[in-house]
C-alpha cells in the first residue's frame, strides 16, 4: 500500500510550503490562484478534467454534483460521495484505504496544522463547495452509501455463480440433449502407431481434467468431443488443413457442440509435447481459423490465422471463448504473444486473464 503523499494525493503536511500556502489563502485569498485552491482542496490540477470525470462517471457537471453534496447529502450516490471525497482522482480502493489512513493520522498528530487547513478551505473555498466537502468527510455516510452500492452487486454475483456459465448452458440446452462439446483435430500421418496411441492416452488424460468447476462442469465432464482426423497432406500445410475442414463442415456436418469457427491440427512437434515430465502445463496444438482469408501469409501485426494453444484449456477458458465468441482466435494469439514475451518456456496460449472483467472506477 502506498504511503507517500504524492502517490495518495495528498498534500505533503511536512514541506514548509504546505503550510505557507495554508497562511497565503487565509490571508490573501483574492491572491489564490485557481491552481492553488485545488492544491489546498486535494483535488486534481484541471477544472476541465474534473468536468470531464463528472460528465463520465457521473453524468452530471461538477457544480451539480457539488450542489447535491451540499443541500441533500443523504440522497447521494456512493460514486457521487466518493468523487468528491477523492478530490475527483478517481483512485482505486487500495489507495483510497491508504489516502483515508494518512488524513486520519496527519488530523492527529498536526491538530494545529488540521485547523488551518479547514481555515484555508473555508476561505477559497465557495460555499457550497465547502459544504459538500465537509459533508464528504461523513464516515458513517460513507459506509452507508458503500454498502447500498455494493450489496446488489454482490447479490448479483452470487446469483450468476449459482447458475451454469452461459457457454456450459449452451452445451446442456442442445436438442436432443447430447450435451456434446469439442472439436475436429487434424492429427498428422495418424495411424496406429504406438506413438499416436501414447498420444490419444496422454490426451485424454490431460482433457479429462477439465472443466474444473463450475455449476453445471459435471453434466458436461464426459461429453467433450476429440474427433481425430487422418491428415494425409505435407506437415505443416495449414491451408490444406483449412480446406479439408471446410469441406468436412460443408459436406457431412458438424455434431452439435463441435465448434465450426475452429480446427484443431496436430504435427510431430505437437505429438511430442506431452512427452515432457510437465505436459499438462506444455502440451500443446495448432488452433487453426478455418475461414483465413490471407492463406498463408499474415495480417500487419504478423498473426496468420492460427495460434498454439495448450490442451487442457482447450477443454475450458478456449472452448468458453471460441464458443461464445468474447474473443476471436487473434485476440487468444496477442495475449499468448505477449505472455510469452514476459513468461519463461511459454509453448502455447494456456494460462490468461483476458475473461477476468475489467474493472473501473469506482469498483477498482
């Protein structure tokens, strides 16, 4: 947790300057610049900005919000409280936490120094903007309006975890109630080698596994479909690949839940990836998008069509993305891309944060 002044936006009561800057405002107020009075309020630098933040987050103008504070406090929202009480920086929870402790303990420790404070900003200060300040320091209507903002989405989060994810759901309402799921994987020269048989073992093992948890994971558990395909043409040939799935897809149909925006291929590099000690986490395969328009070559950022990707989350977060379409298979080789710039012995696409929802203001 941050503790200095400037990474809490605060002001640094220790520099000589803060104090000096307390004694011109009550002093000399007409002297205050307007850069000035936002140092002593704590607020951001920019009027503007502190505009555009209100309109954003808000939907409302500054001099609104400062109005509402002021004449009817108890009507606030828990974003409208926490905006001016954040002197409009918009900073995340952890930092607020900090922020609230260094006020508690510099209040304590400097009461002199606390005084002239509140003197400095009753002077620059309008009226309603140092009533809607004060107001803003309330405690216990900070936890009021805290919990009333936050019990609904903690209600809502509970109730969408006591059901099945929508892309499980969408496997378990297929007709007929095969409840079937998984793909077309291209396996190359396949046959009956000991070699390909210690890979359909090692395999299944691995998808076993997967999906972990989750409402609804068991119905599914042992309906994942592995449809091994034959690959007759030359190694490495994806843009054959993408033709003998197409005329697969075309021709004879996919079973329901076989994912038709994506195929599976498996080379001898692949195969030989679950011969690692760790191939749960390095066994890998080619994602292949079978409508890539470019053929074999690749777009401006480099990605052409394709992506590696681990075999279990095949079974999982791949399947989730792939299935619903949250993100396309050049989103999945970007965050594989740059894991891989950052990570260590990072084969295939396997471990992301890319579903985690991306929190913002005021729930960071």
């Amino acid at each position: 947790m941050a503790t200095d002044p400037g990474s809490l936006c605060i002001l640094d009561w220790s520099d000589p300057e803060t104090e000096r800057l307390f004694d011109k405002a009550i002093n000399s107020p007409s002297e205050i610049t307007q850069e000035e009075k936002h140092k002593i309020g704590e607020w951001i630098p920019s009027r503007d900005e502190m505009e555009a933040r209100t309109q954003q987050y808000l939907n409302q103008s500054v001099d609104e919000l400062f109005h509402h504070a002021a004449t009817d406090r108890e009507s606030l929202t828990f974003p409208q409280f926490l905006m001016i009480a954040q002197g409009f920086h918009l900073i995340d929870g952890l930092t607020g936490v900090g922020r609230s402790i260094a006020k508690s303990k510099r209040s304590r420790e400097q009461p002199e120094l606390q005084a002239k404070w509140d003197r400095a900003l009753e002077a620059v200060l309008s009226e309603i903007e140092l009533r809607a300040v004060l107001n803003s320091r309330n405690g216990s209507l900070y936890y009021r309006l805290q919990h009333e903002y936050i019990e609904p989405r903690e209600r809502a989060r509970k109730e969408a975890m006591s059901r099945p994810a929508p892309w499980i759901q969408k496997i378990l309402d297929q007709e007929g109630g095969e409840k079937s799921w998984g793909y077309v994987i291209y396996c190359q020269a396949l046959d009956d080698s000991p070699e390909w048989q210690q890979f359909r073992r090692r395999f299944a093992e691995i998808i076993d596994v997967v999906p972990v948890s989750g409402v609804g994971t068991e119905q599914i558990h042992h309906t994942k479909v592995a449809d091994f395909v034959r690959f007759e043409g030359p190694e490495g040939d994806f843009d054959r690949v993408r033709e003998n799935f197409r005329a697969l897809r075309e021709q004879e149909g996919l079973k329901a839940g076989v994912l038709s925006n994506v195929v599976f291929y498996i080379d001898f590099d692949c195969r030989t990836s679950c011969d690692d000690h760790l191939r749960y986490h390095y066994s890998w395969l080619w994602a292949i998008d079978p409508d890539w328009p470019l053929g074999g070559a690749a777009d401006e950022d480099g990605y052409d069509g394709k992506a590696p990707v681990n075999w279990a989350i095949a079974y999982d977060k791949f399947y989730k993305f792939m299935s619903m379409d949250t993100f396309s298979l050049k989103d999945i080789w970007k965050d594989y891309k740059e894991l891989s710039q950052s990570e260590e012995r990072i084969p295939a696409f396997g471990y992301t944060y890319m579903d985690r929802p991306k929190r913002v203001w005021p729930d960071n």
